[in-house]
C-alpha cells in the first residue's frame, strides 16, 4: 500500500477503495472537514457541517465509525449531532475540557486513539491557545506523518487567542513544530492566501516564501485546496515558527516600535500585526 508522500486528491477515488484515501472536504464557507477512509469505513475531523459528510458516505456507501474533534467552536462541531442522527454507533472523541455537543471519548495530552477498521492510531496533544482545551491529533498514515491540528497552526498562519495567551500559542506551536518535517499539515481553513499576503510584509526576502505564494495562488486559480501543507513548509515560511529569525525580529520591532526580547514579545506582536492586516 503506497505511503502518502504528497497532498491528497480533493476526490473520493472509487479505484483507490481498498488504499487509505485522505480528502479536504470544503464546507460553510472556507473550512475543510477531513475525512479518512478505506473499504467500506471512514472518520471525519472537524464536521461543522453534516452534509458534506452525509453527501460522499452516501454516494460511496462508507460507514462513519468516529467523528474527531479538535475544539468547541461551531464551525467545527456544528455538524455533529445531525450526523449521529444519521449515523447512530459513530463514536465521538474531543477534547476533555470542552462543551462540546456530543462527546463519547474525552482526550488530553498523552491519549491516543485507535479505529478497529481503519490503519490508523493517532497521539492527542494539548495545543491551548486559540481555545483553552484545543487539542491536535498525529500519527502516521501508512509511513506518512500527519497532523489534525484544528485552528492551532495554519499554512502561513495560526489561530487568533479566544481564548488563550501569546505565551499559551506560542508553547503550542513550538510543540507542533518538533514533529518531523514531512508531516501533512491537516488545518481546518482557507486561509493560506491572505496568510501569505501578511507573510509575504512580514518577511518579503524569503524566497521560499515567495515561490509558496506563487503556487499557493495558481492551486486557487484552479479551485483546488492549498493543503495540506507540511510542517517543513511552515518552518520555511510561517512567520509564527518563525520567531527566532533575525528577520522576522526586526519586522516586529519595525512594526511596533518596540525592542521584543523575547520569542513570546515577537510572536505576540505578530499576532497583533496579523489581526490588524
């Protein structure tokens, strides 16, 4: 079974059946829900809309076994209690410290999770920051790293602190950032154009920067999906990974007016650049 070495088709691919297929599923208006599957089984991360979900198990006659979720917010779990509605023994797993609609599994930091139908174990990680109890899955899909990681960590870009503090995000996407490179970076949104717009102010040498923008935007042009990306891109091209570079520094400092003398200070003060962008 050949590993998962490149994003993944948008597509079900009824040839692929019996292979690990992983699919962006586009929903509301800019996120992805995703979905993994293979034979007749499949879970889904994030569904804050059901028919997307409803729509390809229906169409390809796969069995939801598990919903996955990272945090609370509507647009991730807004599709939850429709789908076990249609689908009844799915069983739901999220993170311990949140209200969520429907939760059978309660996960934190050092929990893992396995699917009886699907080659799949993924590690839970506590990634607090865009929410309190935000959580991220990884693991491997066949030999292929990935990583669920929610609204944590974006293709050029991270979640804005609801909830949490720069020093909170920071710690987490420091934590994400250790995973090996080649790990598929699976976030929940459509954001990587305008992310590498303020990337691109932020840091407007990078090179790698630059030509990600420029395939970033023929992938749009074509309607396909940027992701998902993988952690060696962002450390290349993310300014939030980011925080140690001389350049990175100075655009910060230019920005605020200030001397930051810490990762935190600079990542915080691109947070607030990217708000404000």
């Amino acid at each position: 079974m050949p590993a998962l070495k490149t994003p993944a088709p948008v597509a079900y691919q009824s040839s692929l059946r019996d292979q690990i297929q992983l699919l962006a599923l586009p929903a509301l208006s800019d996120n992805y829900i995703w979905l993994i599957c293979q034979g007749d089984h499949a879970i889904v991360v994030d569904p804050g809309q059901a028919e997307p979900v409803d729509r390809i198990l229906t169409r390809h006659n796969l069995h939801l076994d598990a919903i996955l979720l990272t945090h609370h917010h509507h647009d991730h779990v807004g599709g939850v209690l429709e789908l076990l509605q249609a689908h009844p023994d799915t069983v739901v797993h999220g993170p311990a410290t949140e209200t969520l609609p429907a939760c059978d599994h309660r996960l934190a930091q050092g929990d893992s999770v396995a699917f009886d139908n699907l080659p799949l174990s993924l590690s839970v990680l506590d990634v607090p920051g865009h929410t309190a109890g935000h959580i991220a899955y990884h693991g491997h899909l066949n030999d292929q790293p990935i990583l669920f990681c929610g609204d944590t960590l974006f293709a050029a870009g991270c979640g804005r602190l609801f909830e949490g503090t720069p020093a909170q995000m920071h710690d987490s996407l420091a934590s994400l950032s250790q995973l090996p490179p080649e790990t598929l970076v699976c976030c929940a949104h459509e954001y990587t154009l305008s992310n590498l717009a303020w990337a691109m102010a932020v840091e407007p040498g990078n090179q790698a920067l630059a030509s990600r923008q420029t395939h970033a935007t023929s992938l749009r042009q074509q309607k396909q999906p940027t992701l998902p990306s993988t952690i060696g891109q962002e450390l290349a091209t993310n300014p939030f990974l980011r925080t140690r570079e001389p350049a990175i520094i100075a655009a910060a400092a230019e920005y605020s007016g200030q001397t930051p003398d810490t990762e935190v200070a600079v990542f915080a003060i691109l947070r607030d650049w990217k708000n404000n962008f």
